[in-house]
C-alpha cells in the first residue's frame, strides 16, 4: 500500500511503529504520590478556611452546557416546568474551580460533592422568529412566525461541601428518588 509516495508503514516519519511487546504502564511513585496528597491537603484547606475566591462552574441544563459563577444570570431555551420564584439544585455539574484549582468530573461530578443553586427569574417568550421557505419555480412560498419558551435563571450560590478526595456515596445504590 502506498500512502503520499512512501512504500510502507516504517517509512512514514509520523508514524509511530506499534511495539512488537505490551508497554508497562509506570506506576505511581511514592513522590508522585506524596505530591499529589499535597495538592489535595491544600485544596481541602481553601475549601475548609473558605478562602477558593469566586467559584465557577460549568453545568449542563436544557440540553446546553453553561459557565456560570455566582449571580450570574442563564437564559434556557425551550419548555422548562419549573416556575417563577422557585429555588432548584442544578446537579449535573461537569466542572468546578476556583483561580487555583479546577475539579473536574468524569462525564459529572459526584452531587454530594459539589452545590450549584438557582431561582427561577422569569419565563417568558422570545423576540419573533420568521422562517420563510421558497421552492424556484414551483410557486411555493410559506411565511411561519414563531416565538421560543424562554427561562431566566439566576445562579445564587455555587458550594463544595467536603474534602475533595473523600470518597463519597456511590450514587444509584440505596437511593430513593
């Protein structure tokens, strides 16, 4: 198989020849280890002395993934129950920090872990779309007029609550929802 004028695979200066044995994986030394229990502690101290500064968080709402810190305000769009004045917990937070430190979540964080609240704004209906389709020569014109469901959230207050590497509840087990 030629590939842009090279012969074989071993030709190609990008690319890397597969190994003819398994690669071992370097485990984690006792330095590593001791550096990252460091990271941790100090970590654990700003969250404990509440000395992190202002939070932010990205969390996923309506299908559309927001960075919000505290008093910001989102606006989500579509059809959303929740009415105005209530207080909701958002939980689906991919990630959390601070200027010094980002937590972040395999695809989430553990909602014991982390705390994004927010109260309903206001719900309204957004500015009039128009969508005009036309088909050439056919005598084919639709005029449609729309407005969107629009939500207003007002984030109050972003929380970590706990140390960071405690292991926490495993979520879906024992749980009643």
């Amino acid at each position: 198989m030629e590939v842009a004028g090279y012969k074989t695979i071993k030709q190609m200066p990008w690319f890397r020849e597969p190994p003819s044995y398994q690669e071992r994986v370097i485990e984690n030394t006792e330095e590593m280890e001791k550096a990252a229990s460091d990271v941790l502690s100090e970590i654990n101290k700003q969250i404990a002395t509440n000395t992190t500064g202002r939070l932010f968080a990205v969390v996923h709402v309506g299908g559309q993934q927001f960075k919000v810190t505290e008093s910001d305000v989102i606006i989500i769009s579509g059809h959303w129950p929740p009415q105005p004045g209530e207080k909701i917990k958002l939980e689906k937070v991919l990630v959390v920090g601070s200027k010094d430190f980002s937590l972040i979540g395999r695809p989430v964080l553990n909602r014991e872990l982390v705390s994004v609240d927010a109260t309903v704004v206001q719900k309204t209906l957004s500015h009039t779309i128009t969508r005009f389709r036309m088909k050439r020569r056919k005598q084919f014109r639709r005029l449609n007029f729309m407005r969107e469901h629009r939500t207003m959230l007002r984030i109050t207050s972003i929380t970590i609550e706990g140390d960071v590497d405690e292991t926490k509840e495993v979520e879906g087990l024992n749980r009643i929802y």
